[in-house]
C-alpha cells in the first residue's frame, strides 16, 4: 500500500506540481472544482427527488426532480402514438441503436452499409405506420418524440449525401449551365432560414407533385430537410475537392480512367477522407436542428419534453426535463463525433 | 510486312504550336517517333519540354497542327482521347501516385476499371510488374510508406499495367534523391532495351546517351536539334545546343 502511495505522489509531483506555475493551476482549479461540482453533485444526486409526486414536493427537498422523468419518460421519449403500441417505436430505437453500433464497430463492411440503412429505415417506417401483420395503422402526426428525431435525422442526412455529391461535382462542372444551377441552388438554400425553407418547402412541394398525390406533413419535412443540408454539405465536399492535386486528375486521366471512374475511385474518396472533421460538424448541426420541425407541428423529442412541462404538477421541472433531453442529444452527437475519429484513424492508416 | 504498318510512325507531331496567352510555349514541332524509338528531349528550362509531352496524351491540347498516335488523330474527341490515353503511359516528375490505395489497388485499379480485366487477372500483372520494377514485397504499402525512388518504380509499374504501346517520363528522377536516381534509371533503361517506345524528358544526359536512339534539344518552344546520340554529344550543329550541353555536361 506504500508503495501505491509513494507512486500516487510521485505522479502527483511530477504532473501537478512540476512547476510554481502549475502547482498554483492545480490549487485553483481544484478549488473552482470544490466550489461549483459539490453544489452539482450535492443538487444532481444527495437531495434529488426520485418519488415526489410534484414539484413543490422536490422543491421541499431542495434537490434534483427526477421524479417527473420517472413519471413522463415513456411521453418524453414515444410522445402521443399509442400507448399500447408503444413496443413498436421501441424497436424502432433498437434497430437505429444497432444500425448505429454495426456502423461505428466497421462489423459491416463499406458497401454494406447503404443497404443496411436503407433496409433498417425501410423497416423502421414499417414498424411506425403498421397497417400490415396485425398491427394497427397509427398515422404519422402520431410519431412522436425520439423515433421522429431520428427518422427524421438519418434519412434527411442519409438523403442529402449523395444530393451533395452531385452539387459539389455539379458546382465544378465544366458545363456552364449545370455549374450555375447548382451554384444557385447552394446559395439559395444556404441563404434562407432554415424554419423559412420548411414553410416554403410545406407549401411549394405539393405543386410539383402530380394532382392527387399527397405526401404526409412529415415527409415533407423530410425532404425539405435533406434538401436544405444538402447545400452546406455540397460546400464541405466542394472544398475537399479543390484541395486535391492537380497531380491526381492528371494521373487519373493518363491512365484512361474516364471522368466517372476518376471521380468515384480516385478524387472523391480522398476528397470525402479529407473533409470528414467538417461533414461531422455539419451533421452535427443538422441533427439538432431537427428540433426546429416543431414549428410545423411535428413533435420531436424536444417538442416532446415541452408538451410533458405542461402538466400542472411538474411546471417548475424544466431543468430537469432539458437535461434528461439535452443528454439525449448528446448520446448521438457524441457518437457521430466518436464514429468520425475512429473513420479517419482507419483511413488515415499509413497515409502521412 | 514491307509497309504499312510498321512503317508508320508510333507518333508524329507536324507543325504543333502552343500558346499561353500571347507567348507562344509550342511553335512548330514537328517530331516523329518510330515504333520502339527511344527519344530523349532535353533543353533549358521553359524550352516546351513538358507542354509537348503533355500534347501527346492530351494533358494539355495543342491549338494548331497535328498529333497523331498510332494512326489515330488527337482531336477534342472525348472517346479518341480515352482510347489513346489507354495506349499511352506516362510517369510524372511528382509519381502522382493515389495516396488513399495501396501499391497493388494502384496498378490494378486502371486495368480493372478500363481494360475489364478480371481482379485475379489484374493481381498477377501487377506482380509480375512490380517484381520486373523489383519491389513486389511493397505490394501491399501505401504509397506514403515507401521512399521516392521507389515510388517511382511503382508509378512506372502502374503505367505499364495498362499494356501501353508508348511511355512518356516527364522527368522521372527530378524529384528525387540524389542516391535513388539510378535505381529508376535502370528499370527505364531495362524498359527500353525491351524495346518499349519511349519519349524521356530528363536532364540526366550520361542515362541519355545509353538509353536514347534519338535525342532533340529544344528551347523557347521549338525543336532545335535532332541528332542520335553520338553526333549529338561529340558534334551538335546548333550554337544553342553547343551552349546547353557545355553547361549541363560541366556539371
């Protein structure tokens, strides 16, 4: 046990107290962390309420009010679609957290992967809307909460890639007429307010449609959003592509690859490795503001915890039901940025 | 075969001329290899050089004359461009070689992508030229791993893979190390006693004169001197050329 000690202290030596400046570093910082995380802790854990029935009840206690979680969370997390039938969109989680999980551990190999999403999202879709194999139709005004978030996060983000693709490559086309069209597109969308494009989108999308063709509120939405991130993340891709050597098209070219093969095996795939820390951002962002689609009417796991924070008995538990949301957020955020370092480790294998 | 054929000429240039802007980079060069020619350009710096090589495959179009490869024409046609390029190797100053595949996916990646070769097929070549250049054991190494001579001897391999009738070197050892020179200069010159026609640009004039059945001189855009090797270098004619190899050769 000395020598455990001994060690600890020598670390302690060498890592916090090395130098006068350091050691003053790590008294205050260890103060500030004495000082604001007890308080936290003493909030968050020591005197959080997790049965109280409402909030004047936790407010007695003085702590966290868990209690309310407890009480909402399948609201929180399924919203308004029926609750007997809830099991449905929670296999629809189960499906995204494993699509998710196949997608981060590289289990699937590349070419699977589109596939696998487009079959998991076509079967999440059938689990929500039901109508077949006994299960009754439940309309999509009714999905609700995470599974919307999610629907709504993967396909616009699933949709808008190969939309970029096609703008960048577009944006940088030697034909004149292709290059200002999708110039034009980039900057409109880029230009407008997202909550501003969804309105007009809402509106405009069922003009091209043939007459008697409707298309649910939600997946206009969808589509509304795959096109809006579509523009931002043309941009990302436009900027891997000029920072590729004039050497790779030439080398491209003198091997006789043609303009397709050149793009698909050479250019894009250094291009799209290149520019992965800025698609991540852009996803990230995009992901959070699906959370703006409550404006429409569409009720995402945010919309969700503003519904529950209605009851009467819980009024004052809003921090509590933003953090249990915001933690929510950052479960996918986090994990779309842990995807992204292991993807460019693994690309970056024996590059540079 | 008395004619036809193997009479014509692996490439002719008649009277190209190039401009950027006012300045003229290509004026009248005219030049033609036969088949199995091995051609050493040299020249100043800015002679036109690159630009010319560069005009035979396409990388740069030419704006008056004619270029023909093997009886084809080099005009604006996409497929035609396509179809020489595929006849056509070229080996950059810079190995261009794609960083984000490994030394087997770049030679196989243009055999299977343009000749259709099957994968199994399209290995076996690129070992078999990856053992003639003599790294197979690099074969699967990304390009960032291995040293500069020998990703030149890759880059030369991934264009022989393509089966091509000709090989443009654009400088094939300026970027490289002083001690790793020679080992790309003797895989070119066994490419050429393989009776590969090839077109050089290389200011390595002891490797020219044992490789080259022909060398031209240029400067300021033109041809200046055409001369096989041995009148060359023990009696130019031209006032410029006499001037050049005086000071390369001091060296």
């Amino acid at each position: 046990m000395s020598v455990g000690l001994t060690r600890a202290l020598r670390w302690t030596r060498a890592n916090l107290f090395n130098t006068p400046l350091n050691g003053t570093l790590t008294v205050v910082i260890a103060f500030l962390l004495l000082r604001f995380l007890s308080p936290m802790i003493d909030w968050a854990v020591l005197r959080a309420s997790l049965s109280a029935r409402d909030d004047r009840a936790c407010a007695a206690v003085g702590g966290a009010c868990w209690a309310f979680i407890r009480d909402w969370f399948r609201f929180l997390i399924f919203g308004r679609y029926p609750y007997a039938q809830q099991w449905r969109p929670a296999i629809v989680l189960v499906i995204f957290v494993a699509l998710l999980l196949a997608s981060f551990s590289r289990r699937l190999p590349a070419r699977r992967l589109a596939p696998a999403w487009l079959g998991g999202l076509g079967a999440v879709a059938l689990l929500m809307r039901g109508g077949v194999l006994g299960m009754p139709y439940v309309e999509t005004g009714l999905w609700n909460g995470l599974p919307l978030t999610l629907i709504l996060a993967a396909g616009g983000l699933g949709a808008s890639f190969p939309l970029a693709l096609l703008l960048a490559l577009g944006r940088r086309s030697s034909l004149p007429a292709l290059r200002v069209i999708c110039t034009c597109y980039i900057e409109a969308a880029r230009g407008i307010p997202f909550i501003a494009w969804l309105f007009l989108m809402l509106v405009l999308l069922p003009l091209f449609l043939p007459p008697g063709l409707v298309i649910a509120k939600l997946w206009r939405a969808e589509i509304a959003f795959a096109l809006f991130i579509a523009a931002y993340l043309a941009e990302v891709v436009r900027g891997g592509l000029q920072a590729i050597p004039r050497g790779q098209y030439e080398a491209a070219d003198a091997l006789g690859l043609g303009y397709a093969q050149k793009t698909l095996r050479v250019i894009l795939p250094q291009a799209l490795a290149l520019t992965i820390p800025a698609q991540v951002n852009t996803f990230i962002g995009a992901f959070k503001d699906t959370a703006l689609i409550s404006i429409i009417g569409l009720f995402d796991v945010l919309q969700d915890t503003n519904t529950a924070l209605n009851d009467p008995a819980w009024r004052m538990a809003y921090v509590e039901g933003y953090l249990f949301t915001g933690v929510i957020y950052f479960a996918f955020c986090y994990s779309m940025s842990l995807y992204s370092r292991g993807l460019e480790r693994h690309l970056g294998q024996g590059r540079r | 075969m008395g004619s036809g054929v193997q009479d014509r000429p692996m490439i002719e240039l008649r009277h190209v001329y190039k401009w950027f802007g006012a300045q003229a980079v290509l004026s009248d060069v005219s030049l033609a290899v036969a088949r199995g020619g091995r051609v050493v350009v040299c020249g100043p710096s800015g002679a036109g050089k690159s630009t010319m090589i560069r005009c035979i495959n396409r990388l740069e179009d030419h704006q008056q004359g004619e270029i023909f490869v093997d009886g084809m024409e080099l005009t604006a046609d996409v497929k035609q461009i396509e179809a020489i390029r595929r006849e056509v190797g070229m080996v950059f100053q810079q190995f261009n070689l794609f960083p984000h595949l490994t030394v087997l996916e770049n030679l196989t990646l243009a055999p299977i992508r343009v000749r259709r070769m099957s994968r199994r097929e399209a290995e076996d070549l690129a070992m078999l030229h990856l053992e003639r250049v003599r790294i197979p054991e690099q074969a699967g190494k990304y390009p960032a791993q291995l040293s500069g001579g020998q990703q030149q001897r890759v880059a030369i391999a991934r264009a022989l893979c393509m089966k091509p009738q000709v090989m443009l070197f654009d400088e094939p050892t300026s970027a490289l190390d002083p001690e790793m020179i020679k080992e790309v200069l003797d895989v070119m010159l066994e490419l050429a006693q393989s009776g590969m026609t090839m077109i050089c640009v290389t200011h390595e004039m002891g490797f020219a004169r044992e490789m080259a059945d022909m060398l031209v001189f240029m400067d300021r855009g033109e041809v200046i001197e055409t001369a096989p090797p041995d009148l060359f270098f023990t009696a130019p004619r031209n006032e410029r050329t006499r001037l050049f190899l005086g000071q390369i050769l001091r060296r």
